[in-house]
C-alpha cells in the first residue's frame, strides 16, 4: 500500500479538490483537551512534627513540580510537564514546622490550561545546595552557610542536607506513591494535587554523622470533603484513649497488601483528624500504648468512605500477662558486585495479617511506635564482613491478633480475628543513596518471615525477636 500523498503536493488536475479536503480536515481537529485549575500543595504527616530524636527543622527549598505521562520518563526526556515553576522565587519549607497547619503546609502555587491526561510520575525538585551562579536563591535562608536544604539539630547546629544527583534529577514520586497509581486530570476540571512529605522516613544519617536525603513522599488528588476523622477509646472502658497511639490511613495496593497513605498521633483527648486524602475508602490501622506502657491494639476499621468521622474507634487492651510492646531488631548485609562496597538506603516496614469474615485474609502495615527505625542506611564496618556494608534496626510495636470492623452509618461490630502466634514479615527494600528511589540490587525488596533460628518469625508482647539476616546479594556499586 502507498503511504497517503501529503497535503502539500498536489497534482495540478487535483489540485481544488485536495486543497478542500486538506481544509476540511484541518478545521476538523479538535483541539487538545486541557485542565482547568491545578493547585499544588505540600504537607508533612503530623507525626512528624518537631522535636523528632534530636531533630528539631527540615529545612527544604522548592523550586519545581513535573509530572509525566510515563513512569519510566527520565530527566532529559521530552514530554515533562511543569505544575509548577518557582525557581524565580524559592519557597522554604520547615518540614517539621509545629503551626497549625490545616492539613497543608503550603501552597506552593496553581497553573490553568495544562495538558489534561493520565500521568504516572510526579517529580519534585528542590535547589542544589550549591547552585549555578545565576541561580535565585531564598533571602533569608535559614541553613546559613549549609546551603539550601538543612538539618537543624537540638542544640541548635545545623547540618546540610545531601542531596546527591537528585538536585538535578528532582524527587521522584513513582506509581507505587500516587493514590491510584496515577494521577487523572480530567479536561477543565479544577483540582489539587497534595504531596505528602514524610520527613520521619526520609532522613538518613551516614556514618560520619551526616544527613542525606532518602525522599518518601505520597502524591494525591484531594477534593473539599478529604479527611477521615475520629476518637480512639479504651474498648474496655469507653474512655478516651489517653497513651501514645498511631493512625493510620491505608490503602490496599496491586499486592494486596494495606499500605500506609497518612498517619497521625491522636490529640490528648483522644481524637484524630487524617487529611488530606484522596477520594474512595480508606482503612484505619490504630494502634497505642499506655504512659505505663501497657500495649492496645492494632484496630483494623476497613472500607472507611473518605469524607467521614467514624465516631470512636477501639484499641484492646493486651490480655498477655506481660501486656507490652514488643520489639523487632535485625541486621541488613549488602553484597556488592563491583569492588567497591556498596552503601545502600533500605526502607522498613512490618507486615501483619488480618483474617476477615466479609473478605479473603490480607497484609496490613502494623502502626510503629516513634523512634522505630522506618529506614536506614548501610556502611561499610569491620562488623559487617564478609558482607560490603550493613546497618542495624529495631522496630517497636504491638503484639495482638488484629481487632477488625468494617465500617456501616448503622453501626460496626468488632471482633478479634486470630489465635496462636502472631506471625509477622518484615520488609526490607533497598534503593540506591541519592537516586530517588532507583534499585540497584536484585531482587530490590526482601521480605522476611524467620527468625535468627530458623523459625517463623513472630512477635510476642514483651519480648525481643531477631529476624534472619536480610542479605542484599548482586548490588552494583
């Protein structure tokens, strides 16, 4: 078959009638569909909030939000497009700011008219710590003479941030950190895209004491109704749950397994406020213990709608004659492939099931205590060999079968799902430092369901449990 004769040729004896077919056709198309107004806006989870350890500011400069129709887009490709553009005017963020602030921590700003579409990568960037001579900076800048992107400690000393490549290549959030999987701007339509900053889990300090950027962060499109709120209650006696608790907002992803979206430490009275949240249903994990250190929980509330205040929420007190948390600890090993050892940053999680009677058993993400160590980064130590580099970690949580309800306006009923043992997985998943989220070993994730001896790896109220060593085997250096 020929390939069609282009519009401009013309064959003289043709030529009216491919002119007026060329116009018609030209008149035809219609033109690119658009959105109406996206407005961007950052938060930090109000776990994080100031002090955290010796922590007391996270001190970040924006510059820049792009977003992607491919989650396998790379910085120099063609197709990025910018939300938004403030490298003429940085903005400075305290990720541990201690305000109030309503869901958000700022507005970074709002565009009209972008490419409406489906968009599977969302990138954001913030000023190199020592950036080009023509660049603008923040006046004032808060990390003094530490360049853009600080860390201020308790005692009042600062300490730069280290980005790595990523100052070039911005932060990567992929398919795995927007609600959904992908971000939907439907033409005309007016919308926000919240980005959630989690500055608990996204700093990681090397072995010379100095703090590098390992970012997580969680993309959403919010709406005007995007919180779930609640107060926890002592099942036992109705009462405000007064201890130290965690909520959580969780969504179940491709795997089945709930993953935490939004977290949150209850108020002294025992209630809590989620948001911002995308739209649908959400699962509420709510975990605590007492100022004597009594462990309750998890509550599990499943397919809780967005926009609700579920009333109380229960934790169960521990019912084990030494009804306290229990605790987690283990060493990473990475094995490299070049000669060099390869330090890698390696986010935690603990894996729990809960065995419903309205849905097939699945994995929810158990709620840790503050101080948990949500990641890591491994180093080279003569305590590592024959490994390259390790690190330790030490996960504190609650150890009972899951209480589970699933939410009706009429009302819920709760009961506990689960006897024997409490079987548990850690999940290891290593990343390349700097790279904004790139694997380098394979496999990248690493689950663990044993223990030091072999066992299946359960937790016990009270009690410390070692996991297996979690090897990293095949890593490029």
């Amino acid at each position: 078959m020929r390939p069609p004769i282009p519009c401009r040729i013309v064959v003289p004896f043709v030529l009216l009638g491919l002119t007026a077919a060329c116009e018609r056709s030209s008149s035809s198309v219609d033109p690119p569909p658009i959105t109406g107004e996206v407005s961007v806006s950052i938060g930090d989870p109000p776990i994080c909030e100031s002090p955290v350890g010796d922590i007391d500011h996270v001190y970040v400069t924006v510059t820049r939000v792009r977003v992607h129709a491919s989650d396998a887009a790379v910085d120099d490709d063609g197709g990025w497009v910018d939300l938004i553009d403030r490298r003429d005017d940085p903005l400075v963020l305290d990720l541990l700011d201690q305000s109030e602030t309503e869901c958000v921590l700022a507005t970074l700003g709002a565009a009209r008219g972008l490419p409406a579409g489906s968009y599977g990568q969302v990138r954001l960037y913030l000023l190199a710590n020592d950036p080009p001579m023509d660049a603008v900076v923040p006046d004032p800048n808060p990390c003094g003479s530490e360049g853009y992107n600080c860390v201020g400690l308790s005692d009042g000393s600062l300490l730069e941030l280290l980005l790595g490549s990523q100052a070039k290549t911005g932060l990567k959030i992929p398919p795995g950190r927007i609600a959904g999987g992908r971000l939907l701007l439907s033409p005309l339509a007016n919308v926000e895209l919240h980005i959630d900053f989690d500055a608990c889990a996204s700093i990681v300090f090397q072995g010379n004491g100095q703090p590098r950027l390992k970012p997580t962060l969680f993309a959403s499109l919010v709406g005007d109704r995007s919180e779930v709120a609640g107060r926890l209650v002592d099942q036992g006696t109705g009462a405000p749950f007064t201890g130290l608790a965690v909520v959580t907002a969780q969504v179940v992803d491709d795997e089945g397994i709930a993953r935490v979206i939004r977290r949150v430490l209850p108020n002294a009275d025992g209630t809590f406020r989620l948001c911002p949240l995308p739209g649908g249903q959400v699962d509420l994990v709510a975990s605590g213990v007492t100022v004597a250190g009594v462990a309750f929980g998890p509550t599990v509330l499943a397919n809780v709608p967005v926009g609700t205040n579920v009333g109380d929420l229960p934790l169960r007190r521990s019912i084990d004659p030494d009804p306290f948390p229990a605790s987690i600890e283990g060493l990473i090993r990475v094995f490299s492939v070049g000669d060099e050892p390869s330090g890698l940053d390696v986010a935690l999680s603990v894996l729990q099931t809960v065995d419903p009677p309205d849905r097939p058993a699945y994995r929810f993400t158990a709620p840790l205590l503050p101080g948990s160590d949500e990641a890591v980064a491994t180093v080279p130590s003569p305590d590592c060999e024959p490994a390259d580099s390790c690190a330790t970690f030490r996960e504190e949580l609650m150890a009972a079968h899951p209480l589970y309800g699933r939410y009706a306006t009429s009302g819920v009923s709760y009961s506990q799902r689960g006897l024997g043992p409490i079987d548990v997985t850690v999940e290891a998943v290593a990343t390349a430092p700097s790279s904004g989220g790139l694997p380098t070993c394979r496999p990248s994730t690493r689950r663990i369901v044993e223990n030091d001896l072999g066992q299946v790896l359960t937790i016990v109220p009270g009690q410390l449990t070692r996991t297996e060593d979690i090897d990293f085997d095949d890593c490029e250096d």
